[in-house]
C-alpha cells in the first residue's frame, strides 16, 4: 500500500468522530442520574463518570478496570494525572527508568500538590536495576522519596531479562522468586513499606504465571495480554492457575500492535469490522481483555487525553463482543503473527549459542514501532551487551526461525533494529 493510502490510527479516530465517544461518556452519566434516589442525590456524588472497579484477586481491595501505564514524563504531563484521578483511573504503574525517573517523579508533583489524593490512588512501581535484596531496598527507598509517598501499593520485582549487562523491569526466569525475596516482601510489608507485591513479564509469560500460583506470597502479576495471545493454552493453564490461586492478574500490551499505523490490507478490515460495531479496534482490543474476568485491570498507556477519553469511554461501555468479533481478532492475529513477537524467548533462545537477546531487541522494536518512543528504544538497545550486540548481524537466524511460533523473519528484524536503534 503506497503512502498516500496509509491512514494513521489517530486519523481514523478523527474520521470516527469525537463526537461518538463524548457521547458515550455523556450516555453514561445520564444513566447513572436518571437511575441515582433522591436520597443519593443529596449525597456527594463524582462529577465525572467514574471508570468500574474489580477486586484484585485474594487482597481486600478493588481497583479501576483501566490502569495507567506511566511509561512518559509525567512532571512535563500533568493533565494526565489530573484526568485520570477525575475519571477514576486511579492505578498508576511506573518505574524508575520511565522517563528517566521522570514518571514517578511526576507522580511526586501531582501527590505534593494533591496530598488527600494519595488515599485513592493505587500506586505501583518496580524495582528496576535491581540485582540482590539489598538493591531492592535501595530502589524502594529511591521510589518512594520520588513519588513522594510513605508507601507503594504493589511492588514489582524484575530480573536482568537478557543475562549480564541487560537491565530489565519484568521477570523472565521464576528462579528469581527466592526464600530471600519472600523474606524481604514479608519485612517490607510488616514496615508498611508496600502493601502486595508481585512482578510484571512479558517474557516466558507461561512459566513465570505457572510459578507464580505455586507461591503463597504473591498478590499480583502483571503479564502481556491481548487478543493475540489468549489462543496460547499454554498461557491459558498458567491464568487459570493463577485466578484459582486468588492471584491478581493485570493485562497489560493489550493492543498487540506491531506498528502505530494501518497500512494493511488486513488492518483496515479490522478497523473497518468495529467501527461499524460503533468503536475503534483500540477500544475493542480493551474490551476484548476486560471481558475476561479473571483480570482485575488492563494497564494502558496513554499519554494524550483524547487516548485516555478513547479508552476510558471503552471501559465504561456495556456492549459485549460477539463470537463473531472475537473470531475476527483470531483471524487478523493469525494473518499478522509474523509481526508480532509472543515473548516465548525460550525457544527462539535455545536455537542461539550466542545470542539470547531476541525477543529484547523485539521489545525495542515495539517501542520504536508501536509506542513511537524512539528514546527508549535506543536506551534499551544499549543495555544489550556490546559482545552480543557485536555478533547480531553475523550470527545465522535460521534455526530460530524454524522454531518461532509467530514465523517471524527474526533475521531481517535484526537487522532493522541494528539499523535503527545502534
């Protein structure tokens, strides 16, 4: 498809018409007055419609179905925050390398200008760059002085996703979730340092959930979850697993998205298929994860307002998805699997002597694709050990691919990364 044909998602959102998802925000709050007593009406009610609330697996709390993923400069991004806590969006996941500590550091701004909001914020970071229990502290400590809070919520372990020299926020190998791990969680739960902890990973999904329901001390996880995966039984037994366990399962990556564009035939019968349902497939890929009950949230990034009004006005919608529309995702992701990478990297992994970073330099290429956040693409890429990044163009890709699930031309995604991003 030539360039003048590409149509980008924000056009077409502009082609549907702000107009429909104001109005399905508007539906929503006349629905809530006309059907409020008069005795709730003399009570203090939100201004704004308020996104809905799910319980968060065993724990005694409950939060909003739609999580923000602060992956941007929120001291720069205020507004966001601001709507976000009117909305009731009111999970916020960050980390420290987000922004160059930029995002927590906004999240910092927004509690020291809005100190009774803390109460009603549900507040999630990780301990990024951290290797032993002692440097778990340390990030907690640094987190928390940024956030300008006494406490976090949930609390994210990770591991070094690419061996030495390759710095991480989710967690690919379970062997990680040491009895020392458990024995600083449950030290820093009784110094009301965090109040759940858990990981995120969007590496070795499967394994990672499956160990995960083995554990009695893990509240919650965070996994990669979208209209592409769900097919994976594999992924399928580990959820199940963690659910019956009462583990808190959070969706995030949900859109599944290789590229910010639709520039394919098979993109544009997608969008085509829902906007005639009456929403964008962005929003539909949000309903397509929180129809699945099991997940307590789906953590999104947005970093615009009218993203945020798109997704919040998908989480306060009721229509369901059909058979048809789910069969219509299975469709497109079995059309476009070869550019999507699924984060089994055990497998292509095993296939290398030498490189055992594919499924990272794939991440990078989501960034730089997907997210249109180059910066972070290229910081990331840099982490990937000069031995191993000096190799990448040489090394043969040939037994990787034969073994890829998705049929991904690993070899040429290299190389494009190489391109991009060294």
């Amino acid at each position: 498809m030539n360039e003048k044909n590409t149509i980008g998602r924000r056009n077409l959102l502009k082609t549907v018409g702000a107009a429909t998802l104001e109005s399905m925000l508007i539906y929503e709050r006349a629905v809530a007055d006309t059907t409020q007593s008069n005795a709730e009406k003399k009570t203090q009610k939100p201004e704004h419609p308020q996104v809905p609330r799910r319980k968060l697996g065993k724990t005694d709390v409950e939060v909003p179905c739609l999580g923000l993923g602060a992956l941007f400069n929120l001291v720069e991004k205020q507004i966001i925050l601001e709507k976000c806590f009117q909305l009731g969006v009111t999970f916020w996941d960050t980390a420290p390398d987000y922004a160059g500590q930029n995002s927590e550091r906004g999240i910092g701004k927004f509690i020291s200008r809005h100190p009774q909001a803390r109460k009603k914020l549900f507040l999630v970071t990780k301990a990024s760059d951290a290797v032993t229990v002692s440097d778990v502290e340390r990030a907690l400590q640094a987190s928390l002085k940024r956030m300008n809070a006494k406490y976090v919520d949930l609390y994210y372990i990770m591991d070094r996703a690419s061996g030495p020299g390759f710095v991480g926020h989710g967690l690919s190998d379970p062997a990680k979730l040491t009895d020392d791990l458990r024995n600083w969680c449950k030290s820093a739960k009784k110094r009301k340092l965090i109040r759940y902890f858990g990981f995120s990973t969007h590496k070795n999904m499967a394994k990672c959930l499956a160990a995960a329901a083995n554990l009695d001390w893990i509240d919650a996880v965070m996994t990669t979850y979208s209209f592409r995966i769900m097919q994976d039984p594999k992924l399928q037994a580990s959820i199940e697993a963690c659910y019956k366990a009462g583990i808190g399962l959070i969706a995030m990556k949900t859109q599944g998205r290789p590229s910010e564009r639709i520039e394919t035939e098979e993109d544009i019968k997608l969008a085509g298929h829902f906007l005639q349902r009456g929403f964008t497939d962005g929003q539909a890929k949000i309903k397509a994860v929180l129809q699945d009950k099991r997940f307590s949230s789906a953590c999104v990034g947005m970093e615009n307002v009218s993203t945020l009004t798109e997704n919040v006005a998908a989480a306060l919608d009721k229509t369901k998805l059909t058979s048809l529309d789910m069969a219509v995702f299975k469709e497109y992701a079995e059309a476009t699997r070869s550019s999507y990478c699924a984060g089994c990297s055990y497998i292509c992994d095993s296939a290398l002597n030498d490189v055992y970073c594919i499924s990272d330099i794939m991440r990078c290429l989501m960034y730089y694709n997907s997210y249109c956040d180059c910066a972070r693409a290229r910081e990331l890429f840099a982490q990937i050990p000069n031995n191993i990044r000096s190799k990448l163009l040489s090394t043969d890709y040939k037994a990787a691919e034969a073994r890829c699930p998705q049929n991904m031309p690993i070899g040429k995604l290299i190389a494009k990364a190489v391109s991009l991003l060294a």
